[in-house]
C-alpha cells in the first residue's frame, strides 16, 4: 500500500468536517506534523494555535532555516 492509498484512508472532506477537526486538534492541544508533499523527510511538528471564520494559525517551532523551506516546499500534508 501507497503512502498516498494510506492517507487516503484518513481523508476529511467538507468544511464544516475539516472544521470540527481542526477544533478538536486545537482544544486537545495535540500535536500536528506537516510535511512537504515532495519531500518526507521536510516536515515541522506544529499546534493549531488559532481557529477563525476562514483560516487558522499554527506555531511554527524551529529552525528558521527548516521554516522557510517547508514553506517554500509547495503543497503539505498534515498528519495528527
């Protein structure tokens, strides 16, 4: 099985699904890890910091170096 058929396995769609998520991640204070869609081995544990009507904050602990490059790493996936 594919890393992507995995993930798959995990998907969530609809905004209201994705939003309910994302509270449940930030009330828990759990940890996320994004990862760059191209690169596994580019990723930032991260925690949902912030949740409005259109977005949502995370922190962004480490390196500033590891920060921009995940940042600059194009599409992410996140894995909680």
């Amino acid at each position: 099985m594919s890393r992507r058929t995995r993930l798959d396995q995990f998907r969530v769609t609809g905004t209201m699904a994705v939003r309910a998520m994302l509270r449940e991640l930030q009330n828990a204070r759990e940890h996320v890890v994004l990862y760059s869609a191209d690169d596994d081995a580019l990723h930032l544990v991260t925690r949902i910091e912030g949740l409005e009507a259109q977005d949502f904050r995370l922190t962004m602990a480490g390196s500033e170096a590891d920060i921009e490059a995940l940042m600059e790493a194009g599409p992410l996936t996140p894995w909680a």
